[in-house]
C-alpha cells in the first residue's frame, strides 16, 4: 500500500500538469482571439463548470466515501458512476440541442454567441463528466502513479488539440471542437487505465441498481452541495457578465483565474486526507481524525504562503506575462483574489464528505452562495467587478469561514479554537511576508524591463530569502520539508 505522502506527490503533479495546460490555454486563447470571442469562451467554461457540479450527482465525491470501506468492489462503483455520469451528460445535450436551453442561457448571459456555441459544443457534458470519476477510483486504489500518468495524456491531448485547432484557424469554434477531440481521446485512454487497477467482479443487474441508488442517496445531497458551491465561487462571474462589457468580463475572468500550484496541493491533499480522515471517523477515532486535517493545513501552508506572497509582489508582471498587455486590468482583480489563498489550506468540505454527513455541506454551501450573491449584487451595481471582487473576499472571511470552522469542530467533537494550529500559521505568514520584501524592492528597480526577465530574476531571489526567513523562525513543518529536499537531492540524512 502507498504512503500518503506518495499518493499526494502523485495526484499533486497530475494536478499540477492538468493546471498547467489550462493556463497555457487560457494565455494562448487571449491572445489569438478577439476579446468578444474570448469572452464567450469563459463563459462557456464557467457554464460547464455548473454543468459538472449540478449533473456530476455527487458520485465522483462518494467514491472516496465508499471505496475507503470496500475496495473489492470498485469495478462495480466505477461501472455505477460510468453509467449514470454519461446518462445525466447526455440529458443536458438534450435539453440544450432540443429544448432551447442554449437560448436560454445566452440571455443569461447577455451573449448570443454563447446560445450559438452551446448548440455544438454541448455534447462536451457527455465526455467529460463520465471521465471526472475516473481520478477518484485511482486514487482509492493507491494507483497515484497512474493517475500521473493519466493526467499527463490529458494535459498534452488538452494543449494539442486546443492550441493547435485555433492555431490553424483562429476562431472559437475551432477551441472548442479541440477540447471536444481531447475530451474523446483522454475517456478512451483513461477507462481501461482503471479498469486495470479495479479488483472484483461485476455484480448482477440488480445489485447494480441496488449500488446505484445507495450512491445516488449518498452523492446527490454532494451534488446540491457542489452546485452551491459553484454559485458561491462563480456567481460573481455571471453577476459582472450581466452588468459589464465582454472585455471587463475577459479581465475579471483572467484575474480570478486558480494559479496551478494551488490547484496542485489543495487537489492532491483532498482526496488523500478525505479517505484517511473517513477510517478514522469510522472508528471514532476523532483526534486522529484531527490531526490528519490539521497536519495537512500546516503543510499546504508552507506552499502556499510563499505562492500568495510572491503573486501579491509580482501580480502585474505575472498577468501581463499570461495574457498580454491587453488584459493588464487583470492584475487589479488577480490581487484581491489572492487574499483568498490562506483559506485553501484546507478543504472543510473533505471532512464533511469523510464524516458522511452531505446535508451538512448543502446548508453551509448554500449559505454560502445566498451570502456571496447578497454581496454581491449592490456592490456590483456601485462599484463595478471591483466592489463585486472586494465583497466576494470579505464575505468569506466574515461569515463563511466562521460558519465553516463552527462544523468542522462539531464533527471532530472539539472546540473550534482546537481546531486550527494558529500560532503555527500566524508564524509562518510572517516569515513568508518578511521574506517578500527583497522580491518587492528588486522589482521596483526593475521597472524598464520586460515582465519575463524581471520574474526571472524575483522568483529565485524570493525563493532564497523566503526560505531564509522560514527556516529561521525554525516551524518543524518547514523543517521537515527541508530535511526532506535535502536528502531526495544530497542524499544528507
């Protein structure tokens, strides 16, 4: 059986390669097309973000629910999920090719391109949604490696196809027939890839039908859950894309983008630390439990705190680098968004997942969304994607997290000032942000040169001073990540 820390390094950089061909795709995307058209294409994303969320049926989340009971039976939750994720994708093509509802969301949109896009490129739900349950079932096998190797072919089949079909013609829906061809491609590589890695046998019609709606009743409060979720993380994209032009919604899209080392940490740790922290509350083992989360948040925050620190330093060049001076506003919205980052050293959803307890994410996901879309709407309306960019960060911080912690404590059975190692996180924010200043002061001396050279030269320079300072204030997490480095490079014990 795998460790966890090499479960996490193998999700972590299939996560980190799936992140990477997103962004390349965005920078390239924003600068061959025309901003309406690229404009478009976010929204398009944005909607299949709902699509997944809503139509997912929570089954890609259960499977780390289930298979950290069963394993033997993974062919048949896998089969399950097959199943039914291609049935609900194929629903929405229906309903979008037949029943209008390509009309219907252009004008919620204010974008008739969108309702003229949607009619072709609908049938991506049928893909892609089947293929969101294969990473899962990897990872609950302790198949890390090839879950690697998986999201390696989809992030070069993502690239190619996409880049190359605008390269050659220059319109969006040459990218979207690109991601349609990738889409294909990565669910015909990937299901015999984990069939592979699925012991048991295929149970009985009847047994399936009796595993797929004990899955259903489990992932659907999940799939509620995940769309609240989405709402409170994205209504703020439909509310600019209603009140403003193509172009400041390109901006404000390109700003919120998710930066590719935080999708790698937050969307390795989760899936490891979820079925870990579900053994443990299976046996009532509740401080283990407990300290599995808080060992995870320590150490995502040795990460992630230096890549919130030198993109606050950095945030213009690094925008106009990804996407052109055209959409150099971006950096305005890329800043805000940032002081979200120390709140993604953990996931309280996972431990809502591992505890079994979904009617619990839906109320706080709703929450959520309600809170977010009230502050939304008025500040967006005064103060333009700005003030709906401010109100999403302090919202979050006000009332969500608050909510979030007050949970988490009830499920682990602790007070909530147990719950998080502050004094630890409150030290290594500062060494973080002392080991900044160098970076800040070198850019600014820098001005006359090109974005690339200068985050040529900050990026090591706040790589050697921010490890200095960490080191110094000697915080064991970031001593043992460094024992670590030393010994996988030097060989040093």
């Amino acid at each position: 059986m795998q460790s966890r820390t090499t479960r996490v390094g193998g999700v972590a950089a299939g996560n980190l390669l799936i992140a990477v061909a997103k962004l390349v795709i965005f920078g390239f995307l924003s600068r061959f097309l025309i901003s309406g058209d690229y404009a478009t294409y976010r929204q398009l994303i944005l909607i299949f973000g709902f699509v997944s969320a809503f139509l997912g049926l929570g089954l890609p989340e259960s499977l780390l629910y289930f298979l950290s009971k069963k394993e033997s039976s993974s062919r048949a939750y896998l089969t399950v999920s097959l199943a039914l994720l291609t049935a609900t994708g194929i629903l929405f093509t229906v309903a979008v090719s037949l029943f209008g509802g390509n009309v219907l969301l252009g004008r919620v949109f204010a974008n008739q391109q969108v309702s003229h896009c949607l009619l072709s490129f609908s049938v991506f739900a049928a893909l892609s949604l089947p293929y969101s349950s294969l990473g899962p079932i990897l990872v609950a096998n302790h198949a890390s490696g090839k879950y690697l190797g998986l999201a390696m072919a989809t992030a070069a089949m993502q690239v190619i196809c996409v880049v190359g079909a605008s390269w050659h013609y220059g319109t969006i829906a040459a990218a979207l027939n690109g991601h349609l061809v990738a889409a294909t491609a990565s669910l015909a590589v990937g299901i015999p890839i984990v069939l592979r890695t699925c012991p048991g046998r295929l149970p009985s019609v009847r047994d399936l039908c009796r595993q797929a709606l004990v899955q259903l009743r489990f992932g659907l409060p999940l799939s509620a859950a995940g769309l609240a979720g989405r709402l409170q993380t994205d209504v703020s994209f439909a509310i600019v894309a209603m009140n403003a032009s193509a172009h400041q919604f390109a901006c404000y899209a390109n700003g919120a983008v998710e930066i590719p080392f935080v999708t790698i940490i937050t969307g390795a740790v989760t899936p490891v630390v979820t079925a870990d922290i579900a053994k443990y509350l299976h046996a009532d083992q509740f401080d283990a439990a407990l300290r599995v989360w808080q060992s995870a948040m320590v150490k995502c925050a040795v990460l992630l705190f230096p890549v919130m620190f030198f993109c606050l330093a950095a945030s213009k060049d690094i925008v106009q680098l990804l996407f052109s001076e055209k959409y150099a506003e971006s950096w305005v919205y890329f800043s805000l968004f940032l002081f979200l980052l120390p709140i993604r050293i953990t996931n309280f959803g996972a431990v809502f997942i591992a505890a079994g307890r979904g009617y619990l994410l839906v109320m706080r996901t709703l929450f959520g969304a309600v809170v977010v879309a009230l502050a939304c709407i008025p500040s967006g309306f005064f103060w333009g994607p700005v003030g709906v960019a401010v109100s999403v960060v302090v919202a979050t911080y006000v009332l969500i997290i608050p909510l979030n912690l007050f949970i988490v404590g009830s499920i682990f059975k602790t007070h909530v000032s147990r719950l998080v190692p502050y004094r630890v996180l409150i030290i290594l924010g500062l060494a973080t942000g002392l080991g900044a200043i160098p970076c800040v002061f070198a850019l600014h001396l820098m001005t006359e040169f090109s974005p690339l050279f200068r985050l040529a030269i900050a990026m090591p320079l706040f790589l050697v001073s921010a490890f200095v300072t960490m080191t110094s204030f000697q915080i064991p997490a970031v001593t043992e990540l460094s024992s670590e480095i030393r010994r996988r490079l030097f060989g040093a014990s």
